[in-house]
C-alpha cells in the first residue's frame, strides 16, 4: 500500500499539499488537484492514521523522548523512529533528557503545550518508586497515545515496544557456558531498571541450569555508563583476579570494559573471554571480533510507530506488547585463545 509520500512523488507534488487535499483543507490548485486525485484513484490509495488525525482537526506532531542522543543504540532507533514517522507524515520533536528525571519532566511539559499527537518515550535512568509515580503522572497529564521503547516499567499501562533482556542474559551467560568457561562474571546495569533486572535474571538462571556458582565477587554493580564500567574493571585488574569470562550488559558498559583491558594489556579473547549485550558497529568497522547479543535496533523505532498509529485508530483497545528478538553472533571473543 501507497505511503502519503510515495503518492506525493508519483503526482509530483510535495507532501504538505497531498495532506490538504486528503483533509480538503487549504488552497490547492486545481491542477494539483487534479493530479493528486489522479494518483489517488489509480492506486486505489487510502490515508493513513497520520491522515486521519489531520481531517480531525488534530495535530500530526509526534514527540519523541531519549535519554542519549549521543548513544549509537538511540541512534538507530530514532533512525527508525524518522523512517516511519516520513512515510506517513508525522513531524518529530526530538528531546534528549540525558537520562535526567528533571529534564525529562520539563520535556513532557513542552510538549503538553505542543499539542503532540502522541509521545514515544525511553524513560531515563534510575527510576526509585516514588519517581516512577511522578513520570507516570506526568504521561498520564498528556492524554495522547503513548508508547514505551525499551525501558518498560512495572505495571505500565502503556504500549511498549521491548527487547527480550531476561534471553539476552540467558544466551551471552550460556554462550561462555558451552566455550568452556568456567567462572563467569558480570557486569550489571541499574538494577532499578526493569531490564537490568531482567537481563540479570536470565544470567543467572543459565548459570544455575549450567550447575556453575555466581561468586559474589563476580558480580560488579554498574549503571549502563561507559565510564562506571571502566572504573570497575580497573578494580577487577588491580586485584589481579580475573574470571574466565564476563558478560557485559548493555553497548556502553562493553565499551568501559573493552577500555579498561586495552589499557592493561589484556586481550579479549585471549587472556578473558567476554560476550556482550548490544551490538557495538564501530567494533566491526575496525575488524574487532567482539561476540554479542544483537537485536534490530532500527526496527524497535519502526515499530513504535506502528503502534501508535494503532493507538491513534484504537484509542480504547487493549494494551500492545511488541517484542523484538535477539540473536546471538558468536565472533571469537566468547572462548579464551587455547580452549
């Protein structure tokens, strides 16, 4: 089926004026008309939610909420986000709350003044109960379509597009497991985040199917940042006792880890095995063979869209959990040099 853009190109129009003719709002030559319509009928082409919101009088303003800009995985789901959001003529405004509950407050503000269609949000780090409350509230305030990306929370009332973070830490555990890893540890997330916990919880569920003991010492309290990762692991050198493998659990924890072995002179692969979570692109670009637990990470930005043009059709239907799957891709970095 035809997108608004796609018909825009074919009648040789652009795609504000294809949006006045569908909503019969604002001049439009006669000509142009003509030729829209055209296309139309011969296409057998039928508008969009986008569309349908505009004949309402309704704004087709999408806002959308992240916490990194700078984070390549935030990168390509807002690649995906743009994709979408241009083939069925939403605009974006984009906020970055640099995992900031406060920005992230004023943000939603903004766009209540706005008058957004409807909000995609990754909330930002770091949510205690008391604050899950006040961001839930605020999501509430708006009154429009909203839908989660990544970060759910509990007992969330929105729909959500979400990876599978309990089989990610399942299969990255299970893949050292079977390189013959013996003791394995790991890097942890914000265990207030729901998918900290749940990537935590697949770890430790493919180690005790697996018979091999978590020691407590293998277990090192990050918070999803490069830099705390970094810091971590210049204390896991320094005390000269290293595991046989380390799981990593989200891109920018892999990449203070992978800093803080370079430093040292520690080779992945060789003198640790590791497998992380997240596919990290600039590691493949310079031919480092780093395993991980990827997903489709445009998709995830695709898909959001999706569904809040389902929302925006549906207002009062059931909530909608769209999940993306991940897949294992074994580079050489899970199994030390000799094993």
């Amino acid at each position: 089926m035809l997108t608004i853009k796609e018909v825009a190109k074919l009648a040789g129009m652009s795609k504000s004026t294809v949006s006045r003719v569908l909503n019969n709002s604002g001049y439009v030559s006669n000509e142009a008309r003509q030729k829209i319509e055209k296309v139309i009928k011969e296409h057998q082409y039928k508008p969009s939610a986008a569309a349908v919101s505009l004949s309402k009088q309704e704004s087709s303003i999408i806002g959308v909420v992240i916490p990194e800009i700078d984070n390549p995985f935030f990168a390509e789901v807002l690649k995906g986000i743009t994709k979408m959001a241009d083939e069925n003529g939403f605009s974006l405004i984009f906020c970055d709350t640099q995992n900031s509950g406060e920005k992230e407050l004023k943000a939603l503000g903004m766009l209540e003044q706005q008058r957004v269609r409807g909000v995609i949000i990754t909330p930002a780090m770091g949510y205690g109960k008391e604050s899950i409350d006040i961001i839930k509230g605020a999501l509430s305030k708006l009154a429009v379509p909203i839908v989660v990306v990544d970060r759910d929370f509990d007992d969330s009332e929105w729909d959500t597009v979400y990876f599978q973070n309990y089989e990610s830490g399942y299969l990255a555990a299970e893949s050292l497991i079977k390189a013959g890893n013996e003791r394995i540890a790991i890097i942890l997330g914000d265990m207030q985040l729901k998918i900290a916990r749940e990537r935590y919880r697949g770890f430790q569920d493919a180690m005790a199917a697996y018979h091999r003991v978590i020691l407590d010492k293998d277990v090192w309290k990050g918070d999803f940042t490069t830099d705390t990762a970094y810091e971590l692991m210049k204390r896991m050198i320094a005390s000269g006792d290293l595991p046989d493998a380390m799981v990593t659990t989200n891109n920018r924890t892999s990449m203070g880890f992978l800093k803080a072995m370079v430093e040292a002179g520690i080779t992945v692969g060789k003198d640790i095995a590791a497998v992380g979570i997240d596919r990290i692109p600039t590691l493949d670009a310079l031919g480092f063979h780093f395993s991980c637990v990827s997903r489709d990470t445009e998709e995830m930005g695709k898909m959001a869209i999706r569904l809040l043009m389902r929302r925006m059709a549906e207002p009062d239907g059931s909530r909608n959990i769209w999940v993306v799957p991940c897949k294992l891709e074994l580079k050489g970095s899970e199994r030390k040099q000799g094993e």
